[in-house]
C-alpha cells in the first residue's frame, strides 16, 4: 500500500496541508466532494500536482473517518472567528 501521509502535513496552527504547499487538505478534498476532477482541481490550485492532488484523495479515502472528523472540528474553528469577527465594530463605519 502506498504512502500516503507524505502528501499531507500539519503546519504549525495544526491545519492539514498537501506537501510543501499552503493549500489546504480541506480545499481538495471540498473539490472532490463537488465532483471536480483531479485535473479541474490542478487548474484551481497550480501550485499542487497531479501526484499531490490524487495523493490527497487517496489520503482522504483511506482514511475519511479522522479526515471528516478533522474537517468539521475546522469548521467549528472558523464558526467562531467569524463570530468575534463580526463582534468587533468596523473602525471604518
């Protein structure tokens, strides 16, 4: 079986990236659940490869529990800053 866990990293604020980049293992695997093939996503994202796109997939299927998990513990993270974001009054109004 292959490798799979070269493709993706945890940066330093804990996010999944794929390889080196900064795209975020959230943004492929959000493209692959619209249906957007491989190909479609590297014309999103050229900074990521063929390899490193279907590396992501193939991390993602392989281990989609701990991914969907992760992925929705994301989206709590971004729930409440937009919260305190829209908390704080526009210095600008």
């Amino acid at each position: 079986m292959p490798d799979t866990t070269s493709y993706i990293r945890d940066d330093e604020h804990g996010v999944k990236r794929v390889g080196e980049t900064r795209v975020m293992l959230d943004s492929v695997v959000a493209a692959f659940h619209q249906g957007h093939s491989a190909e479609t996503i590297a014309q999103q994202y050229p900074a990521l490869t063929l390899e490193q796109i279907y590396g992501t997939i193939t991390y993602y299927l392989a281990n989609r529990e701990a991914v969907d998990q992760y992925l929705s513990r994301q989206e709590e993270v971004w729930q409440e800053a937009r919260k305190k974001a829209d908390q704080r009054a526009n210095p600008v109004v």
